[in-house]
C-alpha cells in the first residue's frame, strides 16, 4: 500500500518508464521536501478526526487539578490548489514542532500551571542530588 502523501504528489513508474529511462529512482531522504520527515504529514491526512481528538484530549487534560494542555503547533489543511503553498505549509508546520518559546515556558512556570517534577537521588556513599524536571 502507497503512502498517502505518495499516491497524492507522485507519478507511478508506469507512467515515467519511457520518459526518463536514463535517469535512476530518487529516493525519500532525497527530495528537498520530505513529508515522511515533517511533523504532523499523518495528521493532516486524517485532519478532521485528529482536531476532534486533541479538543476532547485538552478538554479532559484541563478539567484535573494536576495537568494542563496546550494546542502544539497549527491545526488546520494544508492548501490543495498551489503546490508552492502546500510546500510552504508543511515548512511553517515544521518550524512550528520545535516546540516552545522560551519566553512562553517561563510564564507557564512562573504562574505555577506547569509545575516540576522532583527526583533525588542517592549514591552508594549516601551524597544525595535532586533534580526538577518540567514537562511541557
């Protein structure tokens, strides 16, 4: 079975054979724009559903004391008319995985939503470290 991002973009084999005889197969890692390596290309297929499934996720993460959710990167469709805009978009998701602004951690932090995890740990000897780990 074919990717969906291979079906949608490329042209079987069939229909190159005696165009390009000359020229050999490029692979995935090759292409300049690579949706097997982009963030979130299976989620846009599925696009409807994966909205619905991360309101409902963050509306049962918010309702506990414990936790608080965030949406990561854009929600929407890619554009299905100019390839151009298509490719663009999948580079703005990309940038858009990178995860958080610092400046935006510092604040989940500061107004206590995001609150740390404390380990200590204890060698052989009896030297103690702790450590706090934020998760975002």
């Amino acid at each position: 079975m074919q990717h969906p991002f291979e079906e949608a973009l490329s042209v079987s084999i069939e229909h190159l054979e005696f165009e390009f005889k000359g020229f050999q197969a490029i692979g995935w890692a090759d292409f300049w724009l690579n949706p097997r390596q982009l963030r979130g290309s299976d989620f846009l297929m599925r696009w409807s559903q994966g909205v619905w499934s991360e309101n409902r996720l963050m509306d049962a993460v918010n309702k506990t004391d414990e936790y608080f959710a965030l949406p990561y990167g854009p929600s929407g469709t890619a554009p299905t008319d100019d390839v151009r805009a298509y490719e663009l978009y999948f580079e703005r998701l990309e940038k858009a995985g990178y995860g958080l602004a610092l400046d935006e951690a510092e604040r989940l932090v500061a107004e206590g939503l995001v609150l740390p995890t404390e380990q200590i740990f204890q060698a052989p000897g009896g030297a103690t470290t702790k450590k706090a780990i934020f998760k975002f």
